[in-house]
C-alpha cells in the first residue's frame, strides 16, 4: 500500500503542477465586437428536437451581431414536427433544409452538418452549434471577435450545462473536469503542441480552413466529431478553446442513468475500441482517484500521509470547477466517487458493444463506428 499510496501522490504532483494547469477555471470567452464584420452562416443540425429548437432559434435570429448572418436548420429526419416548428418562424434569416439519409460511412450528425455546409455556399465563417443550445445576444459577435483579432481557424467553447437535478449537480461538473483533464485548455490553445480539442456545443470555423482540411468529409465516420474536427484543422492551422458564459445547454439529464447513458454513448469510442485501452484507462484511474482516498481512510504512517495529501491535492483540484457550477466546496470531497462512476460508465460502454448495442443516438446505432 506504501507504494501505491507515493505513487498515487507523484501523479497528482504531475497534474497539478505539470499538466497544462487543466484545473483552472479559465479561459472564458468575453463579450467583443469585432472590427471587421465577417459573413456568418449558423448551421443546426437537428433530429427530432421539437421542445427546445424555437428557443435555440430564437436565440439565434435576436443576435446583435453587425455584419450579416443566416441560419440554415437540417432536419434531419425528425418524427416529432422539428422542421415544422422552426418554420413557423417565418424570418428571412432562416432557412430550413430537409435532410437526406446519411451515405455508408457517415454518420447522421455529420452528413447534417455537411449538407448545411454546403448551402452556406460563401459565407467566410460557419458556426456549428446544436440544437439545444440556447446563446446570448452577444454570442455571435463574441466568437468572431478573437477569430479575427487573433487569425484563428477555428474557435470553440464548452457552453454551460444544466445542473439542476440531484444527478447533474452530482456528476456534471465532474464531466467538464475530466474533459479538461484530458485535454487542457492551454495545451489545445498553444499552436506548438499537437493536443486538439473542441466542444460540439459551439464550433465557428472558418471556410478556408474547412476548404483545407477536405470539408466535413474529412471527419465523416467520426462520434467524438467535435475533437476529430478540431484535430483536423489544429494540423495546419490555429485554434482555441475556452468556457463560455454567453450560451447554455439546455438539455435536461434528470437522473443518473441518463447521464450514465451520455457518457457510455462515446466513452469506448474515445478509446478506439480496444480492451487494452480499456483496462490501461481504468488502471490509471483507480491509480488516480481511488488509491489515495482508501490509503487515507484505511493506511497508516507514510502511507496514509500519503493519502491524505493525495486526497486533498484532487479536492483542490475540483474547487475552480464546482465554482463555476455554483456547487459548494464540499461536494470536492467526494470526486473519487464521482470518479469511480465514470469509471463504471466507460466499462459500461465496453460491454454494451461486445453485446452488439454499440453507440446508440437519436434511434441510430454506430456499431463499431470511427472515433
């Protein structure tokens, strides 16, 4: 116990002090008017989202953004009245395609957005939001600003998420933890470093950096789209993520099997399909999140000394994130449970596509898809 005890207390040294500084809070998107004004299309890809597309339309349509922008919806084969509802709308602004069937080898999110790409036709700058993304008046004009002002290829940001039930005041914060600490924000933001990330909620993305990477074909099969797109661009261009406070999700996950659904949904994609992935990452995990607090709660001497500095390293480590959820400090003491959840989720998507469910959105299933 001695020995894992130190070891799990030298990988938290690591993350705190040289991991990209993942637990900061920052770095948030600020309201800004660019100087120049860009030619924007929003593209929303939609499948049978009825109860929240008029508020994410409506949102859309009020943007103060000075330059001129339109907004193509892809209903992408809804049952529940989707295309209807945003049609009823009746702004000139608006432009409602009626999606086809994805071709072999995509999949539908993507040939959604593909086929909104296309009718953007010369718009400089294509904004990939989804459909339950609810955005402030100044949010357009705030992604276009540090597009323009800093070259950028492509600007994204992890929107606010609901955190409202009993589960997602339990387990949301902690989903935008790991996603940062699997790719710091710094890292994806320095140009020298390999590391891409984006979050699908909000992507704008300049047209020729689109052109150069082959479009959205390029990241036709992916699941996890948003960082496969990221990845792409980062290669020959710029790109940055950060938090953001001018748009939100507006999705509910109620109770903990729905949020144990959305992260079982991609986890194994995230890690290719592979058992030895799979056993290394929850290795790495109860090594990281679980070893420290037992040692501190059960160990003794070094070893329990161990545990607690441990233990209390990742508290600390939580606290900027449960700010900006709103969430009490106390609810730090209890990530390695939070953890241990998530743990089980990605185990849970390894067996669902053993069992031949696989990835499963919307009423589509991605057996074996790419990531």
């Amino acid at each position: 116990m001695t020995a894992l005890a130190g070891l799990a207390l030298l990988i938290w040294l690591y993350l705190l002090l040289a991991h990209g500084q993942f637990w900061q809070a920052g770095p948030v998107l600020s309201p800004a008017l660019s100087e120049s004004r860009p030619s924007v299309a929003i593209v929303v890809p939609a499948r049978d989202e009825a109860a929240v597309i008029e508020a994410t339309l409506r949102s859309l349509l009020a943007q103060d953004y000075p330059g001129s922008f339109r907004i193509i919806l892809v209903d992408d084969g809804s049952t529940d009245g989707t295309g209807a509802r945003a049609r009823a709308l009746r702004d000139p602004r608006l432009h409602v395609l009626d999606g086809t069937p994805p071709p072999a080898g995509w999949s539908g999110k993507l040939w959604a957005v593909s086929q909104g790409v296309t009718a953007a036709d010369d718009a400089e700058l294509i904004l990939l939001t989804d459909a339950d993304i609810v955005h402030d008046p100044r949010h357009l004009s705030a992604l276009v600003a540090p597009v323009e002002r800093g070259d950028l290829d492509l600007v994204s940001e992890m929107v606010g998420l609901a955190c409202d039930s009993l589960a997602e005041r339990t387990l949301v914060p902690a989903f935008v933890y790991f996603f940062q600490l699997l790719y710091p924000f710094a890292w994806v933001n320095d140009p020298l470093r390999a590391i891409a990330a984006a979050a699908g909620g909000t992507i704008l993305i300049r047209r020729r950096a689109l052109r150069r990477i082959g479009g959205i074909a390029a990241v036709r099969g992916a699941l996890i789209d948003d960082v496969a797109l990221a990845r792409a661009v980062k290669r020959g261009g710029r790109i940055w993520l950060g938090h953001s406070t001018l748009a939100r999700s507006v999705r509910p996950y109620p109770d903990f099997a729905d949020i144990w659904r959305m992260v079982a949904r991609t986890a194994y994609v995230q890690l290719h399909f592979s058992v030895l992935l799979l056993f290394a990452t929850t290795l790495g995990m109860a090594l990281t999140f679980l070893v420290g607090p037992f040692a501190a709660l059960h160990a003794h001497g070094f070893a329990g000394l161990c545990g607690w500095l441990t233990w209390a390293g990742m508290a600390a480590s939580y606290l900027p994130t449960l700010r900006r959820f709103g969430r009490s400090p106390l609810w730090a003491v209890l990530l390695p449970a939070v953890a241990l959840f998530y743990m089980a989720a990605t185990i849970g998507s390894a067996v669902d596509h053993y069992r031949g469910r696989g990835v499963r959105w919307k009423q589509r299933a991605y057996q074996g898809a790419a990531h």
